[in-house]
C-alpha cells in the first residue's frame, strides 16, 4: 500500500489535502503520473495545511448557500457554441472550462471548473446533463445544449 496526499479531488477518494492509503499500481500508473496526488512524506505536511486553507478560500461555505447555489444553476439551461462539422461532429471537445464560460454569460454564478462532472466526453452537437459539485453534500445538474457555431 502507498501512502499519498492528495493534491486534487479524486472522486470515489478524497478531497486535496487527504492522505489516503491506496494500492501501489493505482498510485504509480494514475494517481502520480496526473499529478493528482503526490507521494506522503514527514515533511510534506506543510504542503498538506497549504492545500485545505486554498480548499477552504475556494469551496462553498455553508449547506445552505450551496441548497441555493444548486436551485439557481438547476433553473439555467446553458448553450455553449462550439466548431462542428456537417454531421454536427464537434472538432474537438466541450471542456468543463467551456461550460463554466457559458455559465457565466448566462448571469450564472462562477464556479470552479474542477468540481464539474462530465460523463462521457463531449464531441457533438447536442443536449447533454452535467454534474456540479458545490458541496460535499449537495450536487446540482445542469443542462447544456451544444450548438454548432
């Protein structure tokens, strides 16, 4: 078992800042490799407090706020304009950056990009239901519909 500190939010895990136990092959062939956590040392534990007091400035403050936060983002359907081919074939992707740019032209609040879930990639024209995790406890979906553009 490898001992790491995560540095981001593995769903299923943790939260940045956690020290977890994982086996070693899920530590040396993903964890590591995508910067998601790096491995724990005695030293490292300034790293750790660093990591929860940026945690702490970023993240939603009370289950109330976030209750609210959730029924304001819920009511929005977003539209994001992205470059596609005839076949309505996206050349590329929708990134959680995307949607957090049409959130905001929509008057939406700012949110985070990485507390964005999206299920399978987004490649084509379309609409589509994403995940938003304000809260530990609270989630919110959101509707984006993908025009060509």
């Amino acid at each position: 078992m490898a001992k790491l500190i995560l540095t981001h939010e593995v769903t299923g895990l943790g939260e940045p800042g956690d020290v977890v136990d994982v086996k070693d092959g899920y530590a040396r062939n993903f964890l590591i490799p995508r910067r998601l956590a790096t491995p724990w040392t005695k030293g490292a534990e300034s790293q750790v407090s660093a990591i929860r007091k940026a945690r702490k400035s970023r993240e939603v403050a009370s289950l109330d706020e976030a209750k609210a936060l959730a029924d304001k983002v819920s009511a929005k359907q977003v539209v994001v304009s992205a470059h596609a081919g005839e076949s309505g074939r996206l050349f590329g992707a929708v990134t959680t950056g995307d949607i957090v740019a049409a959130v905001e032209a929509a008057d939406g609040p700012k949110l985070d990009k990485r507390k964005i879930e999206i299920g399978q990639p987004i490649k084509s024209t379309g609409e589509y239901t994403v995940s938003i995790r304000l809260h530990p406890e609270v989630s919110a979906k959101i509707d984006v519909k993908v025009v060509a553009g």
